[in-house]
C-alpha cells in the first residue's frame, strides 16, 4: 500500500523480526539511510528459517516500526520507505 511517494513494507509472513544479521553486527538499515530496489532490509524468521525482507523500491527509509527480535503477524508494518 502506498501514499503519495511513501511506500509501507509489510509483513508477508508471521515470524521474528531481526534488524540484523548477528547479534555483533550492525543493522541492515536505518530511519534516513537511502536504499536500493531489492536491498536487503531486514530478516523475518519462520520456523526456524530466515527470510530477506528486501526493498521493493528505491528510496529513503522513513520509519522503522517494530523493535529488533519482535513477532510480527502476517501483513504487520514493517517500514515505511520515500520512494526517490
């Protein structure tokens, strides 16, 4: 769903939400870094396997929703991304 030029990326699946890749290392993104079309944004583990939650535009990340390791629902809120 989108407004204007804001893009939501949601959810498309129930699972943890991960900011990033270990624990050690730094997040995949952050509210104002500017991102690439299919840039890896976050991960979303289901069952014990982990999924790339990736950009579905170029643009800058406005809004982070959830906090790192938090479950989400199936079409919850992800982020909310300026598409350029």
């Amino acid at each position: 769903m989108s407004t204007n030029n804001r893009i939501e990326v949601r959810a498309p699946m129930s699972g943890v939400f991960y900011r990033r890749p270990d624990p050690d290392q730094p997040a995949y993104v952050e509210v104002g870094d500017v991102v690439k079309k299919k840039q890896v944004l976050a991960l979303l583990e289901t069952m014990k396997v982990f999924q790339k939650l990736k950009s579905p535009v170029a643009g800058k990340v406005l809004e982070i929703l959830p906090e790192d390791e938090t479950p989400l629902k199936d079409g919850d809120l992800v982020m909310v991304i300026e598409t350029s």
